[in-house]
C-alpha cells in the first residue's frame, strides 16, 4: 500500500527504525522499508554479521550506510541470526532496487514469535506512524 508516497506493504510488521518483518514459516526476513531506504538515498554498505549471532530486541546488531547516512539496525526480537544475504555484499543497492524482495537483509529465528505483537503492523497503525515520521523529517 502507498502511504504519503511510500510502499509500506501491510502483511509486514514493522520496527519503529524503518526495518520490516516478514514471517516465513517459523523464521523472520528482515529488511529495510521504503522510507528509510529513500531517506537514505543510494545504499553503499550493509554490515553482515556472522550467523548464530544471539540478537537481542531493541540492540543493534548491524549497520547500514549511504553516501549521506549512517544507520544501525536493532534487533526487533530476540533470537538467533540464521543467515543474512550476502548478494548485498556485492550490491548494497538491492536494498533501494527492492526492498522488500531481493534486498532483504537478515534472516532471524526468533525465541518467541509473541514479540511481533509489539511492533507496528496493520493499516492504521502503519499509517499513523508514517504520518508522525514523514512530519518529523519535513
């Protein structure tokens, strides 16, 4: 779905930094949304940490960078790194080329599926939070 110019596809959860969830079976795919990756302009690099790596919600784990941005990217559950896409290390730009597909970032095996309970998901909530940040960066 559009909102104010930005594709925020409304089957995903979202952490309150710009980074979706998808729920793959009983795995997490995470990547950065379109707000973020257009607020940041041209990708150039994405932090792959090393899998198994123990993710703790609200820790930052990685980063990101663009020519004109630095950005972390937190861990929206607590779990286990199980594999993060190494296409990106390649070809940061995937990420602003397709967000949502083939620049997906990380792959997650949370410890409890309950936690994505707590972050943004649904229209009117997705809505919402994307009003408050579009005025915030304006």
């Amino acid at each position: 779905m559009k909102i104010h110019g930005y594709d925020m596809p409304l089957d995903l959860y979202y952490e309150a930094n710009h980074y979706w969830v998808r729920v793959e079976d009983d795995v997490l795919v995470i990547g950065m949304d379109d707000f973020a990756q257009q607020l940041a302009g041209e990708i150039v690099f994405v932090q792959l940490p090393s899998e198994g790596k123990k993710l703790k919600k609200g820790k930052k784990f990685a980063q990101v960078e663009s020519g004109k941005w630095l950005g972390k990217v937190f861990a929206p559950v607590n779990g286990v790194l199980l594999a993060s896409n190494e296409a990106l290390e390649t070809d940061a730009t995937l990420i602003n080329q397709d967000c949502y597909g083939k620049g997906w970032m990380y792959k997650v095996q949370p410890h409890d599926m309950d936690e994505l309970k707590e972050l943004i998901h649904g229209q009117e909530a997705v809505e919402k939070w994307i009003e408050a940040e579009k005025a915030k960066y304006e």
